[in-house]
C-alpha cells in the first residue's frame, strides 16, 4: 500500500495547478454574473446610466461616420475642374497657337483649348438667354481664353496652385483663374472639424469615465458594510475590487450597444438632409459602410473606459474601506 501513497501525491500536485486555474476563471465568471445580476436589479438607475454612456459615446462616433462621408464627397471636388488663361485682345492667332501648343505639353495638362471670343459669346448668350441685349454691343467683349484640364496627377490644391503660377508667369498672358479656392475652403474646414472632433472625443471619453466612475462610487457606498465584513474574514483587495471592475465592464458594453441604436438613428435621420446639401456642390454624399471591426473597437473602447473608470474609483475609496 505504501508505494500507492507516493503516485497519489504526484497526481494531486499535478492537478493543482489546473485546479487553480479552474478555480480562477470560476471565480471571475461568479464576479461577472453576479454584477450583472446587481445591475439588473435597479432597471430604472441602469437604464439611465447606459443612456447617458449611450448619448455620450454616440455623438463622437455618429461625427467620425458623417466626416467620413464629407471627405468622400470632397474627393470629388479636389480635381481642379479647369484653369482659365485670358490673353490680351492684341494677341495674335499664332501666338494663341504657339501657346497652346506649349502648355499643353506639360506633364500636368492633360487638354488645352482655345475659345475664341465668338464662341465664348455664343456660350454666355446660351447661358443667359441676353441675345437682344448683346446685339446692341458694337465689339465683342470676350477675349480670348485657352482652358486648361489639368492632368489627373494633379489631385490636390497645392499642385493646383503650382500649375496655375507657372500659367500665369508665361510672357503675354493678361489673367488666370482656376475655381479651386472653395475647395481649399472646404479642405480647411474639414482639417478644424477633424481637430474639433478629437477634442470632443477626449473630453466625451472624459465624461464616460466620471459617469461609470460616480455609478460605481454609488454602489460601494451602498455596499460598505458588506465589503468591510469581506475584508474582516480575509478578502484581498483584488477580491473585493473584482465585482465593481465587472460592473464598469457591463455598463461599458451596454453603454456602446445603446450608443450604436442612437448612431443607427442619427444615420437615418441625417443621411437625406447631408446628402441633398452635398448635391449642391455637385458632390454625393454617403454615409460609408460600418464595418463590423470598427463596431467591434468600439465597444471595446468603451469597455476599457468602464473598467478603467471603476478600477480608479475602487481604488481610490478601497483604502477607506479597512475593517474598523
């Protein structure tokens, strides 16, 4: 019998590790039921608790899906449409030629055309409908005009502007015009949105951790004398600590869920509106498709930002929390 008693103490040491290990996640899943379990019990100060995560996390990410759907439409606008060189009348027609022979040799032009000051006056009587006003002109008021198309090598307002000064710095040419300046405009606003709307998501992230964080504050409160005994018979911090991380951990994740119902709604709501303002601009606006891993990290974020929240304020109050 005795030689049985040694092999009996070697398996017992064997499993003890994986003993413990079961014991470990048997004790986080009993933390994280019963949590939730205490959550549920007050229906009315969880609801709004969540709503406000909800609210707070929703408008940032409604902001990122809606600036994501302005910087594809202005994509479209950020190729110049044409760049106008007007020629003094005095210029000859071979030097109209000879201009639009050089420029459009350049690796950013990709057409040039001469309009002559009939054609442009048969355009704007077109455009205007002022054909009995413009025969009483004695002389054609439109000069010559060679249109330029830039290349598509040319997509942002910087090379737009680089090709309008080497226009404009050719010898006999009397005024260039591109219509890229509302775009650059539109580029402005777009960068002061991006930048407005990171400080907007710190402060908001801000504002979830101090809403958890004042949740959780409430809940050891009403649990003082329990925690107190728990401490009396043994229990470590991180024992006691351990429910409290699992509820900022649920408001966290109910939190993003409530958020995601309210950025359906702000989709839904906003996307006609946007869409026909875009329009306007000979733009197409469309919300992008939310993919599932953008869901995904934000739920996450927001989990991090309730445990976080509840791991500073346990352990902020944990150490008044000694058995007396």
């Amino acid at each position: 019998m005795q030689p049985k008693q040694p092999q009996r103490a070697a398996r017992v040491l064997k499993k003890r590790p994986l003993l413990r290990l079961k014991n470990y996640f048997r004790h986080h899943l009993n933390a994280a039921s019963f949590s939730l379990l205490q959550i549920l019990k007050s229906p009315v100060a969880t609801l709004l608790t969540v709503a406000t995560i909800g609210v707070t996390l929703a408008l940032p990410l409604s902001m990122i899906l809606v600036l994501s759907g302005i910087q594809s439409a202005t994509e479209q606008w950020q190729h110049p449409t044409q760049v106008s060189i007007f020629l003094p009348p005095e210029t000859r027609s071979a030097t109209i030629d000879e201009l639009t022979r050089q420029i459009g040799q350049w690796e950013e032009v990709e057409q040039v055309v001469h309009m002559t000051p009939a054609a442009a006056l048969e355009e704007f009587k077109s455009f205007t409908g002022l054909d009995d006003a413009l025969a009483l002109l004695d002389d054609n008021p439109f000069p010559n005009v060679l249109i330029i198309s830039p290349a598509k090598r040319v997509t942002d307002p910087q090379q737009a502007q680089a090709l309008v000064d080497k226009v404009a710095a050719i010898p006999g040419v009397d005024k260039v015009e591109f219509d890229l300046q509302w775009v650059q405009r539109i580029h402005a606003l777009v960068r002061a949105l991006q930048y407005a709307l990171f400080v907007l998501a710190l402060l908001l992230a801000g504002a979830v951790l101090f809403t958890i964080g004042n949740t959780i504050r409430l809940t050891i409160h009403s649990r003082r004398d329990e925690i107190e005994l728990v401490k009396l018979i043994g229990a470590s911090d991180a024992f006691v600590r351990r429910p409290f991380l699992y509820g900022g951990l649920w408001y966290g994740f109910l939190g993003a869920f409530f958020a995601w119902i309210l950025i359906g709604l702000i989709i839904y709501w906003m996307n006609t509106p946007l869409a026909q303002l875009v329009q306007l601009y000979g733009g197409v606006f469309q919300v992008p498709d939310v993919s599932l891993g953008y869901i995904f990290a934000s739920i996450l974020f927001s989990i991090f930002l309730g445990v976080l929240g509840a791991w500073l304020t346990v352990g902020r109050h944990l150490r008044f929390l000694a058995p007396r």
